[in-house]
C-alpha cells in the first residue's frame, strides 16, 4: 500500500520548512532507519528517517524547495512490486494544519545549518553527487553562495568530511574572475564587489518573530549597574574546591552564576515570570531560564529548566551540554522551547550596555554587559570594583516600571551578596 511522506512538524510554532537534500532516489530501496532527506526549520537542519521498510516511489517536492507547509505530502513509499501511484506536487504556499501525526518518515537532529537550494531541474544529478561527496549542510550552503566546487576540497573533518573552515579556505585561494551578478532592485548601492547570500529558515524565522516582538509588545528598558567582586570571589573559591575533589571537578563560570541569580530573583519577583495573554496573566511556578546561545546564522535559546532548585553545579553541567548541542545541532525541541526569562550575554565581547529584544511569550529579557574595574562611590569613600550594567527590557503589558525595577534590585543584591546562590 501507498504511503505518503509528510513534511514533519518539528513543534507547535512550525508551519514550513524547506526540502534541503533528497538523500534517496526514486526507485532506491528503503529500510527503517533510512535517512530520506534533511528538512531546513528555523533552528536546526533535521533528517527525515524511514520508519519501515519499502521502495522510495516519487518525489513530489523537489529539493531545494522553500516554503513547504507542515503535512504537506513530499514522496511516497510503496511496497516492493507496487505500482507508484499518480500524484501532483501540492502546493508549497498552503496553509500550515497542526502538527503532523504519525507518518512514513520521523526526524531526528542533524547540522545546525542548511544546505544550499538546488534547481528542481538538476536535482538528480544533484543526489547523485551527494552520494560521492560527504559535506555537512554548511559547508554545501557556503559553498553555493561562494561558488566552490565541493569536488575539488579535501575534507578536514571525522572521515574526510568537508566542514565551514575547508570550504572558507578554499574560497579564499586565487581563482579565475567570475562574472558579476545581474543588479537587482533591491541590491544595496555600492561601488565594490557585492553577493547575495539567501536567508536560511532560521534566518527568516528570527527576521518574522522579531519583528512581531518590537511591533505588538511595548517595551521598555530598566538599567542597573551591579558590582561582581563578591560574586567572581565565590567562583574562584568554589572552582577551587572542586578542582580539589579530583575526578568529579566542574568549573563555574560568571554566566552559570547570573542564571542562578536570575531564577532566584523570578522566585523573589514572581510578577516577572508571567507570560501575557488576552484574557489573562500567566505566572509560572518554575524558573526555566532561556540562555541566548549564537550560531553561524542566527541565535537559539537553549532552556536550563527549574534552575531555581538546581545547584550550581547541574546548572553549570546542563549549561555548556546544552550550548555545545546547540553548536552542533542536535538540540530536541523540547530544549529550546517553553522557557519562561532569558538572559543574553555579550559580556565575552566586551561590550559596555545593550538591551535586548523580548522573547514571546515571555515577559522579560536580560541583557548582560561586560565586567569593567572603575572607581564606585561607597559612603564617604572611594574604592575601585568589578561593575557590569545589566538592563531588563519588559513586555509593559504584562510587567509595569516599579514591578521591574524591583527584580532588578532582587537581582543586584543575589550576585553582589552571592552566598545565596549555595544555600
């Protein structure tokens, strides 16, 4: 019996995605456990694997294709002497229904980036070369946006695999004038050489939800300037403790702190820990404490759930899990949404005050700035500290000024008296 392969949903926010590679052609064998195709979401590039077993009938959506609604057919699979029934491509620009159900094809984490789109016309040939050339799907996205042949790279990643740094490398060796691109209408002027680099899912997805975020949330902006002295002592005494424990060491760092912080600050100023709706407010029980983590095309939020009732140390273990996840891809859903604060760092860059755009449906982000020795006023005297500025932007619907001000002072006195975050 026929069975038709449906464009997966990965969580209840996704409505397309985007076919990035056919891993099979038509008429190939399929076993369960197969991988079929790698799907381009918003956050990470997944592979649809075969759950029985059968022959790869047709493809209906070509690869390379964008725009391609949740429960969308995409192939079917028939059993061994079937015959493949008729179908028409369906149309990628429908209406996204609900998550999909069970189907011929489940997903599972791959390369946190996209491959390149590839011509429906030359989409055989296309498979056929990716069967010869192993590349993750960053290395095939720079590479068609650089004009690099993947067959002329030799592979610096596990089993000769073509990674980021071999294609940048190759594009950056002498080669023959290519000819300039056509203008378009929307080309930045410019009397240099220019390129187009097409938006990836995620991309596009931080681009949309953004820019909801700033046109129907009214934010406002809350700063304070926190001393980390006490804070940064504990963490040395603390790393030091463990160092000393041998085989059961970790070590804290300044962020793993701040998100202990922050979820004792939620449970001191629940009000912030809501999410706004329109017939009601929300106030969550647990501090699930969203961490912004950066990726070669956009940024993704990682959640260290309850972090009000976890110790530093399984704070500190789940956090660099997570982010190194993150970095490969290989985050499921379930990490990455739901969290209820998040907190964004760019401390490490050394950047002195920034805030951060509100992450619906939470009511509030903090923005974290780097750590600078200058002089404070304590008292009648003078004395030189550790001062970082945080700033909380807030959804106003949900969350007023003195209501935010407050978790802000809750905040400034767990890390500038941090002996909380151990007991």
């Amino acid at each position: 019996m026929a069975i038709e392969i449906l464009m997966p949903a990965l969580s209840p926010t996704m409505t397309e995605g985007k076919i990035a590679r056919w891993l099979k052609k038509e008429g190939d064998t399929v076993s369960n456990g197969d991988v079929l195709a790698e799907i381009e979401t918003d956050k990470a590039t997944m592979e649809v694997e075969a759950i029985e077993d059968g022959i790869f009938g047709r493809i209906l959506v070509p690869e390379g294709t964008e725009g391609v609604a949740v429960n969308t057919p995409i192939a079917i699979m028939v059993e061994e002497g079937e015959a493949v029934p008729d179908s028409a491509a369906p149309s990628s620009t429908s209406a996204a229904p609900a998550p999909a159900p069970a189907q011929a094809g489940a997903v599972a984490p791959s390369d946190a980036a996209a491959s390149a789109p590839v011509a429906p016309a030359a989409a055989s040939q296309a498979s056929h070369t990716a069967s010869r050339i192993v590349a993750s799907p960053l290395a095939r996205r720079i590479a068609a946006a650089k004009k690099v042949d993947l067959s002329t790279i030799k592979g610096t990643g596990p089993n000769g695999r073509i990674v980021k740094r071999d294609v940048e490398t190759a594009a950056s060796q002498p080669v023959a004038a290519a000819p300039r691109p056509s203008p378009q209408a929307n080309a930045p002027l410019s009397t240099g050489t220019s390129r187009t680099v097409p938006h990836t899912t995620m991309r596009k997805v931080i681009a949309r939800r953004l820019s909801e975020s700033k046109a129907t949330i009214p934010h406002f902006y809350v700063s304070m300037d926190v001393e980390l002295d006490a804070l940064m002592a504990l963490r040395s005494q603390l790393n030091a403790l463990s160092h000393d424990e041998g085989q059961d060491a970790f070590k804290l760092s300044v962020n793993d702190m701040l998100i202990k912080a922050a979820a004792l600050a939620l449970k001191q100023v629940p009000e912030v820990n809501a999410s706004f709706t329109e017939d009601a407010m929300i106030l969550h029980e647990d501090a699930d404490i969203s961490v912004a983590v950066s990726l070669d095309d956009g940024l993704i939020t990682p959640i260290v759930r309850a972090a009000d009732r976890k110790s530093l140390k399984q704070i500190s273990q789940e956090a660099k899990s997570l982010v190194s996840r993150a970095r490969a891809g290989k985050l499921k859903p379930e990490e990455f949404q739901g969290g209820t604060f998040s907190i964004s760092n760019m401390g490490m860059f050394g950047v002195k005050e920034f805030a951060a755009i509100v992450n619906p449906p939470q009511a509030a982000i903090l923005a974290i700035a780097a750590g600078k020795r200058q002089p404070v006023v304590s008292g009648d005297e003078i004395k030189v500290a550790t001062v970082m500025t945080v700033t909380l932007s807030v959804d106003h619907r949900a969350v007023d000024g003195a209501m935010a001000a407050k978790w802000l002072s809750a905040f400034r006195s767990i890390v500038q008296a941090p002996l909380a975050l151990v007991l």
